[in-house]
C-alpha cells in the first residue's frame, strides 16, 4: 500500500492505568526499605501503546479493549480520546490496573493489582468482525487475544493478516504458541532468551513469514523464512522512560510496512519511533497533553 492513511489497522489487546514508580534499582526479595525517586500515573497496556502510536502517524487505527466503567477506566478513556485513538470499547467489570516497578536502565516489575473480566462470545465476535474487515490485524497477547486466535484456528489464506507481540517469549511458552501459529509477523524482545537469532528461527519454523526481535540499547534484528537476516542500530536519545518502546518499535515497523517500505527501512521507521516513546515519561507524548 503506498498511503498509510487507506489502511486499517485493528488493535485488540489491554489497556490499563498504570501507576509507574521509579527506584534506583530493583527491589531484592527479602524485607527492607527503598525511597522511589519519583512516581507517576498514567495510561499504559500494550495495545494502546501501538494504537497510540499508529494513530500519531497516520494509520486508520481502532482500538479494541476490555475496559470497565470505574474511576480508572474513566482515566483510560479520556486519555486515548485526547490522543485522538478511536477506540471501540468493551465492557468490563473491572479496568486493568498495574503497579510497574522501574529503574533508569529499563529494568521492570510488574505488578497487575486488577485484570478485566473475561470477554463474552459477543464481544469476541465483535473484534472477529472488525479484523474481517481490516487490512491487518494486531492480535496482542491476552485472554481475548487468545480466544480470537482459538476460534481463527491458525493462518487462513485470503485473510487478514495477524501481526502479534510475543515481548519476552522463551520459545516454549505454552500460551503463546497459538499466537505463534496464527501470526504472519511476529515480534518479541531478547528478555527470555540467550540467542535471539535460533528463537526467531523457531518461530518462522511455525508458519510467520517475518521475525523481529528488540535488543534495547543494541537495537533489533529481522529474519525471513528465507533465512535473510537484517539489523538496525537503536537511536540515540536521552531515554525519559522506556516503557512502551517496544510497542512504538512495532507501531513505526508496521506503519512503514503498509507504505510498501522494505525490512531495512521498516526498522529504521521503528527505531526511530521507539525514541519518541523513550523520550517520554507517558506511553505517548499526546498523553502528557491530555
């Protein structure tokens, strides 16, 4: 596709209020005390950090999230609608909530304090239909990302592509293997493995046609089902906050991709996405105007 704009995008996977605290390091597992050097609240999930992301470039983008009526999905809410995120929101009885524990270095905890209600066979339905009518489909990993993916029952020839972020997969996870087998393009970071490159090699072996692979500070790597390998040095960049940044890599990678851009140029697109998400302290800046 050569207009970003003509292509929609479907996102279906959380959204949350995160309440993001800030140490000098990661607490160790016995009982003591840490002063936090700073603290914040803000939206967070990692469908929508893509969604917000996409949105800021020009991609027809629908946010699909299970998301409650209480005082923190309210905060969800009108974060996204100040950004501008078109969202079609799914009823919840609860909204997700996270408590993230962070160092200046990326290192990250996270705490979930509160996970949405299971999604309904209507509501599952409802994003079916969407990503029916979609140019790709962002499947991320989750309870309704899961049942999307059981009733797809794998990659089908003539629709929409599924694009999925395994973040920090070990390659054996029995809960990502689906997600695996329905994709067309996987992503994941390096956290869960020691050789990123046989890790990609052991997803393609399950029908993608593309692997990407973060490696924070060292950039990203892609491998085809050729074996065609490429790379790309991260951007540089006072880094604010890196939460998000794998979700913006995905955002620019993708964005680039539905304008016809080659694997070189898509991780170009991406790094340079990821430093407009480690640049600040919110998902997005459009958060920090809300």
């Amino acid at each position: 596709m050569t207009e970003t704009s003509r292509a929609h995008v479907v996102v279906c996977g959380p959204a949350s209020w995160n309440h993001l605290i800030v140490l000098d390091r990661l607490p160790e597992p016995v009982p003591h005390m840490q002063f936090a050097l700073g603290d914040l609240a803000t939206l967070g999930g990692t469908s929508a950090g893509k969604a917000l992301h996409l949105t800021a470039l020009g991609v027809d983008t629908t946010l699909h999230a299970l998301i409650g009526s209480d005082d923190e999905g309210r905060r969800v809410d009108a974060a996204l609608a100040a950004a501008g995120v078109r969202v079609e929101k799914l009823a919840s009885e609860r909204t997700e909530r996270h408590v993230n524990l962070m160092t200046a270095a990326g290192e990250r905890i996270s705490l979930y304090l509160a996970t949405p209600s299971a999604p309904s066979a209507e509501q599952v339905t409802v994003v079916e239909d969407a990503i029916a009518r979609a140019a790709v489909a962002i499947v991320d990993l989750s309870e309704i990302g899961a049942a999307i993916i059981e009733r797809r029952g794998g990659m089908q020839p003539g629709a929409p592509p599924i694009w999925t972020d395994l973040h920090d997969y070990d390659g054996s996870a029995a809960f990502h293997d689906p997600f695996v087998r329905a994709a067309e393009v996987v992503f994941m970071n390096d956290d869960g493995t020691d050789d990123p490159w046989a890790l990609m090699s052991g997803c393609l072996d399950r029908g993608p046609r593309l692997a990407v692979c973060t490696l924070g500070e060292r950039g990203a790597i892609a491998l085809d089902a050729s074996g065609r390998r490429w790379s790309v040095d991260a951007e540089q960049v006072a880094v604010v906050d890196a939460n998000g940044a794998g979700d913006a890599f995905f955002a620019g990678f993708l964005a680039a991709s539905l304008r016809g851009q080659g694997v070189d140029e898509c991780l170009a697109a991406a790094a340079r996405q990821a430093a407009v998400a480690l640049s600040s302290e919110h998902l997005h800046p459009a958060v920090a105007a809300a």
